[in-house]
C-alpha cells in the first residue's frame, strides 16, 4: 500500500476586512500573477513521486484571505481519508498551520514526517498579518506527535524572516533545520533536496 503525502501551500491572511480590501486596492498587478503555465515545486512531486506515494496538493479555502478558524474545518475534513506514516508538507502559511493544528489538536494516525517550508513564526520581524494563525505558547504536542520535523529555512527569502528559524527550533528543539543561501520563499519549479529527504526518511 502506498504512504500518502499531503501538501498545504500557503496564502495571506488579514486582521479585517478592511485591510484585505486596502491590500486589494494597493497591489501592484502583474499580469505574470495569472500565468497558469507557471508550475510550482509541489505539483513536480506528483512526477517525482506518484510511484511510490499517493500525493495530495490541496488548495485551503479563501487563501488570499485565509482563517486559521476555516482551514481547520476543511483540514479536519481531509484528516480520516490520511492513513498511518502519512507525510505531511506546510509551505508558508501551510507551514504555521500545521505547527498550530498540531500543537492544539490529537493526530488520529502516525505522522511518518512533517516538512515545514518557510513558515511564519510569529508577527515580529515582518511586514504582515498572521490573523487567527498565531501559535500557541507551547508546540510539544507537535513535537511529541512526529518524530520527523524539518523545517526549511532560505536566507534570502524576502518574505519570511530568517530569524524566524531560531524561535522554530527554540520552540521544537528536536526538529531538524536545513538551510539554503538562494532559494527564497521556496516558489521555484525544481526542489529536488526535499524529493531526495521524503525518500530517505520514509525509506
């Protein structure tokens, strides 16, 4: 039987209503924003990895103004089609919502890893709104449900501080931290170290 995995992606999240609306009117447009040709990383796993696993890119709902609240309802929906050692992958905001949803909530099957990519630890240090995405105090109840925790880290990401790592692996000191000069906020087409990674840890 093939191990699943199942990728969350990110998206941006606001205080109010006001402020999606004001970021809506402010955005400078580019038309490349809308190119659907333009592949991401994670829909390349499908490829790299459909043999061996069954792999699951979903898209959470109102993610340009994305609850922590409403991703939680539809995440739990998802939950008890997962089965025992499923991979579990978080890009940005995909990432604090995993470390949240795990560190408040009982994981009904085994973890087999989590891959958090870039995530957002908290407000500091940064230009943005994490909404009702804020972690809470403790995340040892991630911690104590899967064994496997990487967390990828860029120092060159122009989104998500660097020094957000730190306070992630102050926070889930048995997580393992791997980090890059160039990659960004990780949207590149190719990411064949975490290809190389799911093999060898679920291996």
């Amino acid at each position: 039987m093939k191990k699943q995995i199942l990728i969350i992606d990110g998206g941006n999240c606001f205080n109010s209503h006001e402020e999606y609306v004001q970021s809506l009117s402010e955005m400078k447009f580019d038309i490349n924003r809308i190119d659907t040709s333009r592949k991401k990383w994670s829909w390349g796993l499908y490829e790299k990895l459909g043999k061996i696993f069954d792999v699951y890119r979903t898209k959470m709902p109102c993610d340009n103004n994305a609850k922590y609240s409403e991703w939680k309802i539809y995440f739990e929906k998802i939950v008890p089609f997962l089965k025992d050692e499923v991979v579990l992958i978080g890009h940005s905001l995909g990432g604090i919502f995993l470390s949240k949803y795990l560190s408040e909530n009982d994981f009904p099957v085994s973890i087999g890893a989590t891959f958090l990519i870039a995530p957002p630890f908290d407000e500091k240090d940064c230009d943005y709104s994490l909404g009702d995405f804020v972690l809470p105090e403790s995340l040892k109840k991630f911690e104590d449900q899967c064994e496997n925790i990487f967390i990828y880290f860029s120092k060159d990401d122009p989104v998500v501080p660097f020094t957000d790592l730190k306070k992630y692996m102050d926070a889930l000191p048995s997580a393992k931290k791997v980090v890059f000069e160039d990659k960004g906020h990780f949207n590149m087409e190719e990411f064949p170290e975490i290809v190389e990674k799911i093999k060898e840890v679920v291996n």
